[in-house]
C-alpha cells in the first residue's frame, strides 16, 4: 500500500529564504508525481506535475525534483514572498490508479 | 472559464443527522471526483465518475455515504447517518480527461463539521 509522508508539517520563514519541502513514497513504482498548493478555505491548484522518467521540473521560483529510486521528491522555493503562504502537498500515481496524497506541508512566510 | 462550483461552503450538523453536498464541474469535463480531507490530512478519494457512471468508490464507505451524477452533469454526495468522524472537508474535482497526467480542477469546497 502506497504511503506518502511530507516534511515538516509545518514551517515558518522570513520573506526572502529559500526553502524545501519534502515527500517521501513508500512505493517507488509511480507514473508521475504532481505538487498542489491549497489556500485556505479553497480547493487545491496544480503547481508541478513530473513524470517517472524525469527528474525535474520548472515554473518560475518553483522547481520540483523527482528521485523515484529512493522514493523522495523535493519542492524548491527560490526567493519566498508572504503570497507563498499556504499549504503544499504532493500527491503519486501509479498508472491509472486514483492519486495518493500526502499529509501537506503548511508553510507560512512573514514580512 | 468557470470554475468548479460547490455548495453549501459550510454546513453544521449533529451526529445522526443526514447531510448533502453538491458540486457542478467544469463544462465539457466528462471526469468528476470527490474527495474527503481531514483536519491535517491529504485529500482521500471517495468515488470517481466517468460521465454518469461510477469508476471507483473502493473508499466510499457505502453503508452511510452515496453519490451520484445526474446526467453526466452535476453530482450530489449524501452522508446518512452523519458520525463524528466525518467531519471534514468535502472537495469535489473534474477533469475532461481521466488518465496518467489528467489535470484536475478542485472546487472550494464544503466544510462539514458533525457535533
């Protein structure tokens, strides 16, 4: 059974850092991995998508790695803004089976 | 382009009480989900729609949760007898195409809380 897991579960930084967040899968055997950012009170929008065979992803001050070998997947934030603050989850699929989501990562950047 | 629209936004109930959501997808998005997401948890998925047809509902937990999709269109998911357990946020999504890198499209949400 596929398990993903995110760390932290929470994080707080000062405008300006660049961060990572991280998601760990259990099983390796995935077709892709998408990244989600979920505002409050608000459903969750697509950030990233990487397939299996890549390993990574661009857009803008957002780049997601893939190591599917050992079951890991980064989230690079290059020059966070206070409009970054949200929660961030990522979610594995493996063929056309239904999305696994992970427990997110709750990100809050301060002025 | 519009987007997913659902309703009510909140809805406060008490335990043994029956409760419905409702969620209108995208135009032309053949694709409807609906997800569960506990305080503090991922999205789960609780059934998948093609059209008005059921795909997946492994996780629906059948003996107090139904749904379905009138006409392809619009769909309702119903919870009866409401538990404590079930409160949570219901999202609903929809894709015109299911599939490996289908792009889904989430609506706000209903925020359930059973007392």
């Amino acid at each position: 059974k596929q398990e993903v897991t995110q760390i932290p579960a929470a994080l707080s930084v000062p405008e300006g850092e660049n961060l990572v967040l991280n998601c760990s899968f259990t099983d390796s055997a995935i077709y892709n991995l998408q990244w989600f950012r979920q505002d409050p009170g608000k459903g969750l929008t697509s950030l990233l998508l990487i397939q299996s065979s890549q390993r990574e992803q661009t857009s803008g001050r957002l780049n997601a790695s893939l190591d599917k070998s050992s079951g890991r997947s980064t989230l690079y934030i290059a020059a966070s803004q206070p409009g970054d603050s949200a929660t961030y989850l990522c979610a594995v699929r493996r063929g056309t089976d239904k999305l696994i989501f992970g427990t997110g990562t709750r990100l809050q950047v301060f002025p | 382009e519009a987007g997913v629209a659902q309703s009510p936004r909140y809805k406060i109930i008490e335990k043994r009480q029956s409760v419905a959501f409702w969620c209108n997808p995208i135009s032309g998005h053949a694709t409807l989900y609906w997800y569960q997401q506990i305080l503090g948890q991922g999205p789960k998925l609780l059934i998948q729609f093609q059209n008005n047809g059921v795909v997946d509902d492994s996780q629906l937990p059948k003996d107090r949760f139904s749904a379905e999709r009138l006409k392809g269109v619009d769909s309702t998911l119903k919870i009866q007898p409401a538990k404590l357990e079930d409160s949570a946020v219901y999202l609903c999504a929809s894709s015109s195409r299911a599939g490996t890198n289908e792009k889904l499209f989430f609506g706000s949400g209903t925020q359930l809380s059973v007392l």
